[in-house]
C-alpha cells in the first residue's frame, strides 16, 4: 500500500453514548464519503468492538495486510485483532459505527464474541434478520441523529447477556494497570487457576488475558505519545512499561504496522496534539 491518505471530502458525526448506553459502547460516528477516489486508511489494534452497518460503497477491508477485492466488506462485526487494520474505499462509503467496549459487546454479542475475534462477520449471520432489517431502516433514514437513535433502540434491545463478575473485575484491573498487572496475580486474586482465567476471559472477551494486556500497554504508550509533555520514545517505552525503546518499536510494527515515528508523523496530519511532540519524538 502506498502512503496511507484519507478521503479529503467526508463527513463525519460522533455522537457520546447516552446515559442508557453508559459501559456498553464508547461512542456513535456516522461517516460519509463525499468525493470520488481511491482511498486507504490504517487503524492500529484498539479495544474496541465495531459494528459497521453500511448504507454505501463497502469498504475493502483486511486483517494486518492490503485489501484486495475479495475483501469488500458490507455491514459487519469484527472482533478484537493484535494488529493492524488496512481500510480502502472510492468516495462512496457511508455508515453508522457501533464501537463497543469489550465488556459492552459481551451484553450485546453474548458468546460470539468468540466467533467474530480476528474476524469480520457479515451482520446477517451474526445478528440474522433483524440485522438486515436495521440496516434497511438506517438506509431509509437521512438524518444522523435519527440513525442514532434507531442503533441506540435496537442495541439497547439486545443487550441481555451479562458477563460474569469475575472477568468484569478482571478486565477493569487489567485496564486500570493498562495492561501491566501479572495474569496469574490476577487469577490468584480472584481465586481461579490461571487457565480456568483465561478460559473464561476468551469466552467473554473473544481473547485471553495477555494479548489484551499486550494491546492495552501499546494504546498507553500512544496515549502518551499524544501528550505534549512526552520526552520521547525511551520515556514512553519506560513509562508504558516496556523493557526498552526497541520492545516499543516491535511492538509498534506488530499493532500498528509501522514504526512509532512514522504512526506519529501519519496522525500529526489530523491530529494537532502530535505536532509539537513530534520534535521530540524522532527515533
């Protein structure tokens, strides 16, 4: 793929969960392509679960590689990945974007999110004919706020699967550490064996424990590559809990597919936190 660019005429709406939605998703965006092209665009491995209902060009979509066209992607589901996410599309995209958290898509998906982990699933065979129908009805809606409200209704619907306490507890102690406190600490604390953890941690959360962990320490250390008190790469590594500068760097090609300079020069362009630190920051 050539240098990533994203489309320069789109429209895009966000919209924060409501009080009803609190836990079980991050946030809404509605997102429409306005101007014909070829575009590319690259996500770094997130702890998010999207749903993405269509209602415009699919996007061609693939799991750590280039897209080709036997990777045209509809309305789907697609689970956690340790890695990165190459998008592309012509101008004509549009859709609404469901970004679950991992706990919240457990409520919504129940047990497959086991099934949609490192994978992509068409929203009929994950949601059946109630998923196609809220496309429909999304495709016959113009207004975002409107669209939002119809997701909202039906997500709050089928959110009926409660995770157990074990892994809710599990998982928030993993995030509140991002990602550094010791799987068979954890298991201990909670009294399973370390196995019985991270089977029960997959079965809810579609991964186990430590490629969760992995991707919670690699989103510090881009939290705080985005702040403007970073002192570079060391600093982050030392602070995200890497052995060194060179682990991040790994790390960086494996989740983010490029180097940590060049995923900061990259969203420096739409995002204005990461100029000035980008001084800093050469590595």
């Amino acid at each position: 793929m050539s240098d990533p660019a994203a489309p320069f005429a789109f429209e895009m709406i966000r919209r924060a969960p409501s009080q009803r939605m609190a836990g079980l998703i991050s946030g809404l965006t509605g997102y429409r392509e306005t101007a014909r092209g070829r575009f590319f665009q690259r996500e770094t491995a997130g702890l998010v679960v999207p749903l993405i209902i269509s209602v415009g060009t699919p996007f061609l979509i693939a799991l750590g590689r280039d897209p080709d066209t036997d990777d045209r992607q509809p309305s789907f589901a697609a689970g956690l990945y340790a890695g990165p996410v190459h998008i592309e599309s012509d101008g004509g995209a549009e859709c609404v974007q469901v970004d679950f958290t991992p706990l919240g898509a457990y409520r919504f998906f129940g047990g497959a999110v086991v099934d949609l982990a490192a994978r992509m699933v068409d929203i009929g065979d994950v949601l059946g004919r109630e998923g196609r129908q809220l496309r429909e009805r999304l495709g016959a809606t113009s207004r975002w706020q409107d669209r939002f409200d119809l997701v909202e209704d039906f997500v709050a619907g089928r959110a009926t699967h409660l995770p157990s306490s074990e892994i809710a507890f599990a998982y928030g102690r993993l995030a509140h550490s991002a990602g550094g406190t010791r799987i068979a600490a954890l298991a201990s604390e909670i009294g399973w064996s370390r196995k019985h953890l991270v089977d029960r941690f997959r079965a809810e959360i579609g991964l186990a424990p430590k490629p969760v962990a992995r991707i919670m320490r690699f989103q510090e250390a881009c939290r705080l590559a985005r702040t403007e008190t970073t002192s570079g790469w060391a600093s982050i590594a030392a602070e995200s809990g890497y052995s060194d500068q060179a682990h991040l760097v790994r790390e960086f090609a494996d989740l983010a597919g490029e180097t940590p300079t060049a995923w900061a020069r990259r969203l420096s362009l739409i995002d204005s936190r990461l100029t000035r630190p980008l001084e800093a920051l050469a590595a």
